[in-house]
C-alpha cells in the first residue's frame, strides 16, 4: 500500500516537473531566443581554461552575463509576473532544492580528494554551532569564484613547470611557486582558519592588528592541535627564506638549502619540497573553498529555510500591488533579522570597532 501510494506521488511530482521544464523552456525563448546557443558558447569558454588567464575568463563570463541582461526582454510585465509565480511554485522549490543538493554533493566529492576536508568541514559546524551563520564572514570571499579565481590560478603554471622539468629549473620553480602560493593565497586562508579557532569556542581574537604571517601560523597550529594537517607550520619561513633569497640549490644532490633569521639551514630534496607546496596550494586554493561553498548551500541556503520565504512571498511579489510588496520585504527582512540575531548579539559582545 505504501509503496503504491509513494508510485502515485512520485509520478504526479514527475508530471508537474515536466509541467514546469516546459513553462521555463517556453519563457526563456519569450525572453532570449539566443540563450542556448550563447550558453553552450560560455560553456565551451569555461571548458578549455588556460589557467594562465583567470583575469581573461572572468572578463568573458561577465560580459556573457552582461549581453545576457540587456537583451532580456523584462518590459513585458505579464511575462515579469509570470517569472515570479513560477518561482513561488512548490514544484520549483523542489527542484531548487534538488539542484543546491547537488551541487553540495559535487563539492563534496571535489574537496574528498583532499583527506583534510574532513577536519575543515568539522571545525566550520563546529563554529557554527558556537555562532550559527557567524562562519559566512569568514567563509563567504572564498566561496565567491569571482574573488577567488585570479588567486586560486596564479601560482598553477609555476608549479605545471615545476612537475615537467629536471634539476635546477625545477628547484627554480618550485621556489618561485612555494612564494607565490604562501603569499597571499596560503596567508589568506590560515588567516580565516585562524578566526575560526576562536570561533568555535565562542570568542573573538581580542588582538587589534592580525599577527605577522609567521606568528599567525605558530598561533593558529597551537590552536588547532587537534586537527592535523590543517597548518603547515613551515609555510612563513620558507616564504621568508624564498623572499630574501636565503637559498642555495645543490645540485649535486637536487636539494635546496633554505633558511631564515629564527631559522637554522635545512636541506631539503626538491620533490620533498615540491610536495609540500602543492599540498599548501591544495587545501588553501581548492579544499577550503569548496568547503566554504558547501556552507553556502548546504547551511545558508537550505537549512536557514530563507527560500521557504522567498517561495512563500512570490504571490506577493508577482502580485506588482505595491503594499504586498511591502509586506513581503517586510517578511523576508524579519526573517533574516532573526536568523543573524546571534551574529549581531556575538559580534555587540565580542567585536571591537
């Protein structure tokens, strides 16, 4: 019986849902006709990447997205009114929701290459929650591909020449790519692990100025004892020793000998070395900002229920009368003023203008 009953839902749900795929194909061509074929344009674009050009791709998407919005054909009030019931539709959330599912599960099943999302993921629920919502402060530049793309791909061609040459060229790279991947990508990121250290005890660092790059990481691997791996405690002075040019290739032994002012010479074999950078580049280019995009789907788009809201208020929004309107905003905006009321109680108590 019950598995009848749950055939009968499951097909009236796949009639609406093709319902609804036929309404959304019928209003794109009513509002851009081209957007297909522009789309798989961009998609091609986005396909063949040459990390060398992060700057040239972000130009692309958004002149794409800019071309996209200037011919959309919106004076059409009835089709602008149409949009918004769609939206407000039960068969829409589920499909929205569907979708935001899965992407959290494809950045899952990036960030696992990595075995230290794990330990990221941990220490982001457990700051949430001490603070719930608090971590998307901290979290939300490195799940913004349009902040995050120049950095993540900078130092990617240094390392690729790294990988394919010998000898002293390699050593070369992999130095130029260990300075290029502590500075300011590696910083950044123990900088926003370092706050959640706090976080997830309920505090704030109480420190006016952000420590220098080498305190930071002493501090913030003190703090994180128990989740290893996620500091390498080496990153500021390698930079440092990289920077002041405090190194000496030996080739006789493809070893480099780095060192610092707080630091005797060590010897270090270049594959050692060159494993060590693309361990430091993995986790603060890709890991940790794919577990800040996870936050962003999984947390603050589904379980904050901000959507139920939105769904709930598109009658009211599609409605153009202008004190439904008003009403709906007002809904919306008390809805998010009580989910970030422990943000904004936290921040009054331990964040000092």
């Amino acid at each position: 019986m019950k598995k009848e009953r749950k055939r009968r839902e499951t097909s009236v749900l796949n009639r609406e849902k093709a319902k609804l795929d036929k309404k959304i194909d019928q209003m794109m061509k009513r509002v851009m006709p081209q957007l297909p074929d522009r789309l798989k344009q961009l998609a091609r674009k986005i396909e063949h990447f040459d990390v060398r050009k992060p700057a040239t791709l972000k130009a692309e998407v958004h002149n794409g997205f800019t071309m996209f919005a200037n011919q959309l054909n919106l004076q059409d009030l009835s089709l602008f009114q149409d949009m918004m019931r769609l939206v407000g539709t039960s068969v829409f959330k589920h499909q929205f929701v569907q979708f935001v599912q899965t992407a959290v599960r494809m950045a899952k099943d990036q960030a696992k290459t990595d075995n230290r999302y794990s330990l990221l993921l941990r220490l982001v629920d457990e700051a949430h929650a001490r603070v719930p919502y608090m971590p998307w402060y901290l979290l939300k530049d490195h799940a913004d591909p349009n902040v995050m793309l120049e950095l993540q791909f900078a130092p990617a061609d240094l390392i690729a020449e790294a990988e394919r040459s010998v000898g002293e060229i390699r050593a070369t790279a992999v130095l130029r790519a260990l300075k290029d991947v502590a500075e300011p990508l590696y910083k950044l990121y123990v900088n926003r692990i370092w706050v959640l250290s706090y976080l997830k005890d309920g505090a704030w660092p109480s420190v006016k100025k952000i420590p220098s790059f080498g305190n930071l990481v002493s501090e913030t691997n003190n703090r994180l004892c128990n989740y290893p791996g996620l500091v390498d405690v080496d990153a500021a002075w390698m930079r440092n020793s990289v920077s002041h040019n405090r190194r000496v290739y030996l080739p006789s032994e493809d070893a480099v000998e780095l060192w610092d002012t707080t630091k005797p010479k060590q010897k270090i074999p270049v594959d050692q070395l060159l494993k060590k950078v693309k361990a430091m580049y993995q986790i603060s280019a890709f890991t940790f900002p794919l577990v800040a995009q996870i936050y962003l789907f999984r947390t603050m788009l589904l379980k904050s229920e901000i959507l139920d809201v939105v769904v709930e208020q598109m009658p009211e929004v599609s409605s153009l009368d202008e004190s439904r309107i008003k009403q709906a905003d007002q809904a919306m905006e008390t809805k998010i003023k009580t989910l970030f009321a422990p943000v904004e109680a936290f921040a009054k108590l331990h964040i000092k203008a």
